[in-house]
C-alpha cells in the first residue's frame, strides 16, 4: 500500500511535467521561428520517440498567408513533415525541398479547407537500450491579406 502511495502520484503528475517541459522548449525555441507572423492560440505539441508517427488535422482560412512550423527536440534527428488535403493528395513534403530549413512550409490558401500535418521521427540509427524522447511542436502563424 505504502508503494501505491509513492508511485500513483508520481504517474499522474508526469503527464503535467512533460506538458511544461513542452511548453518551455516551444516557447524559447519555436516561437521565435515565427516572427513576423501572428501565432494562433492552439498550443499543439507531443512527446515523442524515435519511429513515432503523428497526425494533426487542421483548419486554414481563405485568403491568409500561414506560416507552419514543426519543431522538435534536436535528440530526435531530423523530423520529417508533410503537408496534405482531406483526399490525402500530398501538398508539401519536406523530404521534396531544398531549403536551408526545410521545417518550415510557407503557403497561402485560395478557399477555407482543412490540411492533414503528418510528422515522423526518425527511427535510431544505433539500436540502444536507451530509448531518447523529445517534444514535438506545431506552430501556425497567419497573415492578413
């Protein structure tokens, strides 16, 4: 019983920890990525380990210039994004660029429609025992037209 009491706190505050811990890295390390574009209010971040896979789907209105920024933890390597319609036809792809940062996808959008974000990370390059895990953020930043 004296182990529940140690262990059942310790497992329902770590989801809060790593919360803060995601919040700090984007706010020093993503946020400045998109200056001069105004940041949405949605906060969407995960964290995550090599060979993960995740999905956002998300909402662009007409008419705004975006800026879509995926930062992740540099312990994860180098993430991998792409960017496609509802039909899951692929827009943008960062494997496809050649741009210095290729996280970082610039577009504006003719009609209000929603774009799949799909982000890998890498698999290990060593095997190893220790398993290394890393915040991923989204950051969408807009412009008016």
């Amino acid at each position: 019983m004296r182990f529940l009491k140690i262990i059942l706190p310790i497992l329902l505050l770590a989801p809060l920890a790593s919360d803060a811990q995601c919040r700090s890295f984007t706010k020093k390390k993503c946020l400045p990525m998109l200056d001069g574009y105004i940041q949405n209010d949605n906060f969407n971040s995960a964290v995550l380990i090599p060979g993960d896979e995740a999905e956002l789907l998300l909402t662009f209105y007409a008419d705004k210039e975006y800026r879509l920024i995926i930062c992740g933890h540099p312990v994860l390597g180098d993430l991998e994004f792409e960017v496609l319609d509802t039909d899951e036809e692929l827009i943008y792809s960062s494997n496809d660029t050649n741009k210095e940062d290729k996280n970082i996808f610039d577009f504006k959008v003719a009609t209000t429609q929603q774009l799949i974000v799909r982000i890998r990370v890498p698999e290990a390059e060593t095997p190893s025992s220790l398993i290394h895990e890393g915040c991923v953020s989204v950051m969408i930043g807009s412009k008016e037209s």
